[in-house]
C-alpha cells in the first residue's frame, strides 16, 4: 500500500469514527416558508397560463365576428335563387347524380 493510500484508508476510518448529529427537525425558514406557501393557496403564476385570458378574449372576439356575418349574410342565406340562376347551375347539379 502507498503513501497516498495509507493517507486516505485514515482519512476514510476518522471520518466513520466521527460523531454525526441527527437534525431534529425542520429549521424555522424552511417551516415558515411552507406554511406561507400553504395558506397563500395554489400559485396562480404557473407560466403555462399566462396567456389563457389572452386566448379566451381572442376567442369570444371571433365568436361573435361569425355571428355577426352570419347574421349580415343571412337574407342571401334564406333567398330562393332566380330562375337564371338555377337554370346555370342545372349542368353542375346533374353532374352530382349517381
């Protein structure tokens, strides 16, 4: 065995020997900080809603732009087509039959 082993074979028996103190409990920062955290209720910051109001807003915002153009598009909608109209379309129509 050399020098260095027999330093560190030491080293390693003087750290075993070594009393060691078991903590008894939880430091008061720490026990602080989990209650502060527990009373807060849930974080309400979570980065991955941050821009959830963003996206409902945006969504209602295009909910009602196509219920206003269904509504302005409406009496094409519900009108009959014209005889030279249908008269037109009568090629394209037939074309769909099996």
């Amino acid at each position: 065995m050399n020098r260095l082993d027999h330093q560190l074979n030491r080293l390693f028996q003087a750290a075993a020997r070594a009393r060691r103190e078991i903590p008894r409990g939880v430091p008061f920062a720490v026990e602080a900080q989990a209650l502060a955290q527990w009373r807060g209720g849930p974080d309400t910051r979570d980065d991955g809603f941050v821009l959830l109001p963003l996206v409902r807003r945006a969504f209602a915002l295009a909910c009602v732009l196509a219920l206003i153009a269904l509504a302005l598009s409406y009496p094409k909608l519900t009108q009959h087509p014209s005889d030279e109209v249908v008269i037109i379309n009568s090629p394209v129509t037939l074309s769909y039959l099996p």
